[in-house]
C-alpha cells in the first residue's frame, strides 16, 4: 500500500514508518520538523515538509494513497495551558485539515492518534471506552475534539477512520530535551547524569505505560482490520497501572519531589478488551522489560 504518516519524523510516527517500510509498503512523511528529526524519519521514507495545516498541499499528497496515519500534534498537556492557540490550530485544525484532505482524495482509511488524556478524571479504574469523555486539559479536548472529528467524517462522508486512545507510550527514540518531555527520558536522563529523578506530585498517581512496539503493532492492525473503519474509538493499552514512585524505582536512583502540574489527571489504566475484539491485540511487553532495555541502551546498569 501507499501510505502517509503525519509525524512521521516524531516519536511514534518514526517507529510506525519503519514498520510500514519493513511490511513493504510505500511510505511518505508529512512533518514540519518543529517537534520531529530528520535523522529519525526512517530510511526509505518520502519527505514533505508540509504543515498539515495547509489543506491543498496535503490534496496533492494523499493522491493515489491507501491509507493515512495522523500523529502530527503538539503534544503535552503543559504545553496546551502555555501555549493555547498553537496548541488548538494544530491539534484541532490540523486534524480537521487531514480528514479533509484525506476525503478529498479519495483515501481509504485514516487512523487517527487518540489519547488516554481524554478520559480525564473517572470514577471507576480500569477505563473503558463507553465512558463519558472527562477531559481536564487543554490538550486532552484538544484530542478528544479529533476523535469526534473522525467519527463524524465517517459517518458523513464515507471516510474510514479508527480512533486509538494510547495509554503513556515509551520506548527507544524518546527525547529528554526541553521542558514538556516525559518522565520515563527525564528518569533514564537523570540517572545517567547522577541527578534525583524529578518527580511532579507526591509520585503516588499511576500510568498505564505502554511500549511503542505493542503501538506500532496495534497501528498496522487498525490499518488493515476489516472489523473497524466507522469511527470507532478502541484503548492500546498495557492494561496495568503502575504509580510513578514504582516507576522511579525500576529506574533506580536519588529522587526529588516537585510541584504537581495543572491538568494531570491522578491515574489511567486502560481496559484493552475492544482491543482484542477488534485488531486481535493484546500488549505484549512489560514495563519491567522494556525500562531494562532502555536502560542497557542508555548506558545504566541493571
């Protein structure tokens, strides 16, 4: 197939295109490079150095595609209550862009990147996706407004899209530069440079870390499955909390305890049965192992 990967030079776009590349499929990147590198965009990849923005550009780019994967945002929660319009015209106008764009074109399916953020606060663990959307950020209605973006496109204009809500996704490539990056690069950084592992909060609310390549692999079945493709909205999932001070200490070292940020919601955990239902997709990498291999390749022993 011929496929677009919006964000294709960041974090999780960059793994999904060596996939893609991998399965033999044809494969171009849509990035600005604001938040992406170019030395992340996989070898063998067409790059457009287009906003997504611009809607006529990317017409001209989905012709002829199969298939798109849309993960160019600003990312982070911080970032939508700094910087609030850049975060609305990218998240939500960018996203509105694609979809038109996509069904301009003619394409397939676009599976739109989701976010756990979406469900804000609930009251019940673990969540499931029939719950009412509680978002708490900037950010998170930022996504959320996507997903309903998609869903809408689909049932109004034929176009086939999946929602995949990802649930702190990790792995190899993660940066530790700037001050909205997460805090499994800024533990490992920390570490490695001798420092306490900033730690926002009193380190007692919980994530459901998930590893890029139970992503990545989550990704291509929502591209190919027959059984999605009219708006739905599914979890990829560990579908396991783990509190940040046990994720600090799997990393190991000193820690330092700061101001909570606004916005964070207290846990996430993802159930993932609709996953399994839907893609055949179960998670497949625990967090034990995947912090050991960050480890090993950062350098710190294990």
């Amino acid at each position: 197939m011929k496929i677009v990967v919006t964000g294709g030079a960041g974090f999780i776009g960059s793994h999904v295109g060596e996939a893609l590349l991998s399965a033999g499929h044809e494969v171009h990147v849509v990035d600005t490079f604001v938040n992406g590198k170019r030395e992340d965009v996989p070898s063998g990849a067409v790059v457009h150095e287009v906003d997504v923005l611009d809607t006529d550009a990317l017409r001209e780019i989905f012709n002829d595609v199969d298939g798109v994967f849309h993960f160019a945002a600003l990312p982070r929660v911080t970032y939508s209550f700094d910087y609030p319009e850049e975060s609305h015209r990218a998240n939500i106008d960018g996203t509105f862009s694609v979809l038109m764009a996509a069904r301009d074109a003619g394409v397939r399916r676009v599976v739109y990147a989701g976010s756990s953020s979406s469900y804000g606060t609930q009251d019940t663990l673990p969540f499931t996706e029939d719950m009412h959307p509680r978002p708490v950020s900037l950010y998170a209605f930022q996504k959320f407004a996507g997903e309903e973006y998609a869903r809408l496109f689909s049932e109004n204009y034929g176009l086939q899209t999946v929602t995949l809500r990802f649930f702190s996704v990790y792995g190899p490539r993660m940066r530790p530069e700037g001050g909205y990056a997460l805090a499994i690069p800024k533990f490992l950084s920390s570490r490695k440079e001798g420092k306490p592992l900033p730690i926002t909060g009193d380190g007692s609310h919980t994530r459901d870390f998930t590893h890029v390549r139970d992503v990545v692999r989550a990704c291509l079945l929502a591209m190919e499955s027959e059984k999605v493709g009219k708006g739905e909205v599914i979890n990829i999932a560990a579908g396991r909390n783990v509190s940040v001070d046990a994720l600090a200490e799997l990393i190991g070292g000193e820690r330092e305890y700061l101001a909570p940020r606004p916005g964070d919601a207290q846990d996430t955990y993802g159930d993932t049965q609709k996953a399994k239902s839907l893609l055949s997709w179960e998670p497949s990498v625990s967090l034990e192992e995947g912090i050991s291999e960050l480890k090993t390749e950062w350098g710190i022993e294990v």
